[in-house]
C-alpha cells in the first residue's frame, strides 16, 4: 500500500501473482492473494455462487479443529491450575453447586473467556489459530471488534452452570458438522458474531 490512507477493500498487493488480490483494512493486509473473480462473479466478501466464499480465503476446516484442540489442551491446563491453587482439586473442579470445586469451576471458566476474549479481539487470533495461521476477521473481511469478539466467546459463559454446560458442549458438536457443511465454514459462535476464519 502506498504512503496515502487506503479505504478498506480487495486490491492487488505487491508480490503477489498476477490477477490475484488480497483485503485491505485500512492498516493492514488480512488473509492471504486470493483470485479476482470473473465478470459476473461474486466478488471477495459477497456471498453468492462463483468466487464468492472461495475469494474470502475460508479456513480449511480439519486446521479448524486442530486449532481448537490447541485451545481446549490450553484450557485444560488453565482449569487444572486454577483448581490447585483455588483448591478442591481438578477432579472437582466443577461439581456441584457450592464448595471449592464450584469456585474452582467458575474462576477457571472465566479464565478461560478472558483469555479467548482479549486474544480475539486483540489480534483476531486464538493460541490455536496463531499456530495453525488462522484468523477471526468479520463477513467482510475487516478487522474484528469488541462487540464481534464478545458474541464469539458468549457460549463458553454456559460452561460455568453444572448441567447447562451441556448446552455448550452440545452447540460444539454442532459447530463442528457445519465446519464441514456449512457454506463459510461458520460455526455457530460465528453466525452469532458473523465473522469467519480465514487464512492469516
């Protein structure tokens, strides 16, 4: 990009192939070249038949799930932490409705959302999805904000009921089928924030 402020938008970026081009935020490239569509085409960031979500640069979905994985090993580690230090030991961590465990559970949840938060929101990118390179960027390819990164991480706030952690874990299992069915790859914290993951 030249020296000048540059509206966000798809433009060729320099080094890149021929007949390729890439999203401008306004201060930064987002995703990777991707192909100019052909005269009637949906262009980048439209949805629509042709070069539509293609164009966007969707995340493939199996590096999805392994990002995932990453963040839940890393949740798992802040969890059995949060509960030797809060006290009742990571096998109760959770139980009941009341006790050490109960707090642990809450803390560590929190935890957790605090942590996807400020990362999202910060850099669009998860621990998983910084080693997977992947990034959380709206429907039109712009950068995330607090508002999107919020609507993200709403369903982990289930995780802190006994019994309505279910719910969240149920609304996993559903994200991961339209990982690989849905039209943008968007699971259902994306469709409630509109964003997708693209590659970074």
């Amino acid at each position: 990009m030249s020296d000048s402020p540059q509206p966000p938008g798809w433009y060729y970026a320099q080094g890149d192939p021929p007949d390729t081009q890439r999203y401008w935020d306004g201060s930064q490239w987002q995703g990777g070249p991707q192909p100019v569509p052909a005269a009637g085409q949906a262009g980048p960031g439209m949805v629509g038949g042709g070069g539509g979500t293609a164009a966007m640069g969707l995340a493939d979905s199996g590096k999805r799930v392994v990002a995932r994985l990453i963040d839940f090993v890393i949740w798992v580690i802040i969890w059995m932490i949060i509960a030797a230090v809060v006290g009742g030991g990571s096998a109760n961590i959770g139980t009941g409705f009341s006790g050490r465990g109960f707090i642990a559970g809450i803390v560590a949840t929190l935890a957790v959302i605090g942590l996807e938060f400020f990362l999202t929101s910060s850099k669009g990118q998860s621990v998983g999805k910084m080693a997977m390179s992947l990034k959380v960027v709206k429907e039109d390819g712009s950068a995330l904000d607090t508002q999107a990164a919020g609507m993200r991480v709403a369903p982990l706030v289930l995780g802190i009921f006994p019994f309505i952690s279910l719910i969240m874990w149920l609304i996993g299992l559903v994200s991961l089928v339209f990982l690989f069915t849905d039209e943008r790859r968007q699971a259902i914290w994306d469709k409630l924030a509109k964003t997708i993951v693209v590659d970074a």
